[in-house]
C-alpha cells in the first residue's frame, strides 16, 4: 500500500512503529494543535481532530522525524504513568527528554492517527 498517497491534506507521514504485541502501524501526523492544555482537556481535543495522543514510543518517533512540525515546547503523551497514574508523560520538543507532569499541568497536544500493516 502506497502510505502517502492516503495522507489527507496537512496529514505528515511520520514512519512506522514496529508492534511490540500488536501489529506494526504506519504513523501520521495530524495538522492543528492545541497549547495551554491540561492533559483531560488534551485527549479531548485529539479525539475532536479525529485521532488520539500519541505514546510515548511514537513522540519519539515524531521527535526523530518530524521535529520540525513541533513547536519547541512539551507536548503530551497518551500515556499515564505506570505507578503514579496521577502524571502524565510528555515529550520537551526542544530538548528530546521525555519526563511526567501532573494532570492539570498546561502543555501543548498534536493528534495522530495510525494505519495498520495487513
């Protein structure tokens, strides 16, 4: 399948995940973002742009291959700390680390979608 030619417009092709327990995935990169919001505010707005926050495996891959399309700023994850469900991860789009923040913390949010491999 020709990836490319399925991105809708302002879509960013952002590569492929290799799946761990789940199948490998084609990730892209959906146009628009929000800043200034808190984590549940940041879900919300992913799903209304027709997607989901990304993991953390794909904000590192976003950060590899598509920086430029990123703010220098810290961006949150869809994923809530495995201990300490209370924080969030993130990734800081100007310095790469990846670290947690509380759930009312105000930061920015892109969306992704995935297309899986057959």
């Amino acid at each position: 399948m020709q990836v490319r030619a399925t991105l809708q417009e302002g879509e960013t092709y952002a590569g492929l995940i290799l799946g761990k327990d789940e199948p490998d995935y084609h990730l892209i990169l959906l146009p628009g973002e929000a800043a200034d919001v808190s984590w549940p505010t940041a879900a919300d707005w992913a799903s209304s742009q027709g997607g989901v926050l990304p993991t953390r495996r794909e904000l590192a891959l976003l950060f590899a291959n598509a920086r430029s399309s990123f703010e220098r700023s810290w961006y949150w994850s869809s994923e809530p700390h495995e201990t300490r469900t209370q924080l969030v991860w993130g990734q800081n789009f100007a310095s790469g680390i990846q670290t947690i923040y509380g759930r009312p913390y105000r930061g920015h949010a892109r969306a992704v979608r995935r297309i899986p491999i057959p």
